[in-house]
C-alpha cells in the first residue's frame, strides 16, 4: 500500500517539476529586473541630461521641430529692395 502512494506522489512530484522553470532561470530573471528597477531609479534621480536641447528641426508629423523657423518666418531678406 505505501508503494501505490509513493509512485502516485513521484508521478505528481515530476508533474509539478516539469511545470515550474528552472531555478537558475528564475533568478536570472528576478536580477535582471532589480538590475532594471535600479537603473530607471538612478536614471530619474539624475534628471535630463541637456535640460535646454531641443530636436534637430525636423519631425515626422509635419512641424518645426519645436524650435526651428519655417520659411514665413524669416522676414524681410529680400536686401531692402522695394
């Protein structure tokens, strides 16, 4: 009697083995979330690192870039004729 509730405890024992990852794994995963968790942290107490850059001028939605000057913008530089 004790054999059939050992084999029937082993089979459930693989069962369960087989459906958790490996340890190793498992730690892998939890320091490379600390080491994540860790970097976002020290990253915002950091700040911006060029607080007063702006983009390069150009943008994909059709504006200036936030900074930059459009063609209407630049006044009378047509040398004073007129």
């Amino acid at each position: 009697m004790d054999e059939s509730r050992q084999s029937s405890w082993t089979g459930a024992g693989a069962a369960l083995r087989k459906a958790v990852p490996p340890p190793a794994l498992c730690g892998f995963l939890l320091l490379l979330a600390l080491i994540f968790t860790v970097s976002y942290v020290v990253g915002a107490g950091a700040g911006p690192v060029a607080p007063g850059m702006h983009g390069s001028g150009t943008s994909r939605d059709g504006g200036d870039g936030g900074g930059g000057r459009g063609v209407d913008d630049m006044g009378d530089m047509q040398g004073g004729h007129g």
